[in-house]
C-alpha cells in the first residue's frame, strides 16, 4: 500500500465513536450471512457500513472487514459498535464507487464478498439537521457525506434560477 494512498483516504481509527440518537438496525443480517459465509480467513467489504450492524455478524462469523461509508455519523456509531475486533475491522470514509481504490489502498489484494445496502438509515430519516425527515423541520440538505458542497437547496435554487432563465429568453 503506497503511502499517497493512505494519505488521501481518511481511515478512522477505533474512538469513542457516536453517542447521540438511535441509529440504524441493519435488517436481513441472517440472510446476508448465509449467502457471504463468513469464516476465518474470508475478506469482506461492506460498502455502507452504516452503524456496523452486518459488519458484526461477518466479524462474529471470523471474517476481516473493511467498512466503508460516506456518512461520517455512521463511521463514529460503526467505530463504536465493531471497536472489539479491533484490527479485524477497518473503517474508512469514503464512497463506495471508489471501492477498487480503497481495497488496494487497504493492502487487500482479494476480496471474498461484497455486501451494499443500499438506501438511507433511520438515524438520517430522524436527525432533522441531515434534511431528509418527512416528520421533522430542518434545512433540505440531503447529503449523504456533510463534507460535499451541494445541499438540495444549492441543486434546487440553481435549478430554479436556470429554469426562470431560460424561461424569461424563451418568452420575453
């Protein structure tokens, strides 16, 4: 693993993770691990490790995982919940379609299975500040990764104002 690679990647180290709202149950965990068995030996990567609940039951089952997230809440609760199997586990916040990339960044030159989840988590429906709430005021942000520059807002209002753009040249 090639030190610029660890440098642009940003690999979270076991701490005290999140302390806060309920987070996410991961859902369908017997199914997932009937089909990725894992065992002792086995290199599992779970693309959205949100609060760690599949990577546990890998990690229960023997396997090495490397956890990857955009959402940093979810990195703070997976550190939390998965920090007993210490070096078995690695966490890094990242995307996923940069999933090439980070396994190679990790030293892994094979992966046994890959697991995706996909959707968005309980704990990102109820925090109201992340913006995706039905239930609850807040700003229309809607960023998986906090660290991105566009919120909904910006995408919308620079729509708008293109589209009353375009609107006003084409009819005066």
């Amino acid at each position: 693993m090639s030190v610029e690679m660890l440098e642009e990647l940003e690999v979270v180290e076991m701490g005290e993770g999140f302390v806060g709202r309920k987070y996410h149950e991961a859902v369908m965990v017997e199914e997932v691990m009937d089909y990725l068995r894992p065992s002792e030996g086995k290199r599992i990567v779970d693309c959205t490790v949100g609060g760690g609940g599949h990577a546990k039951g890998l990690l229960r089952g023997g396997a090495e995982v490397l956890g990857i997230d955009r959402d940093g809440d979810a990195i703070e609760e997976a550190e939390r919940v998965l920090r007993e199997w210490g070096s078995r586990v690695r966490l890094v916040r990242e995307n996923f379609r940069r999933l090439e990339y980070v396994v190679k960044a990790a030293g892994w030159e094979y992966v046994d299975g890959v697991l995706m989840d996909l959707g968005v988590s309980l704990h990102q429906l109820e925090a109201a500040e992340r913006g995706f709430s039905y239930q609850r005021n807040g700003p229309l942000d809607m960023r998986m990764d906090c660290r991105e520059c566009l919120s909904a807002e910006d995408v919308i209002n620079s729509v708008f104002f293109v589209s009353m753009e375009k609107s006003l040249e084409l009819d005066g």
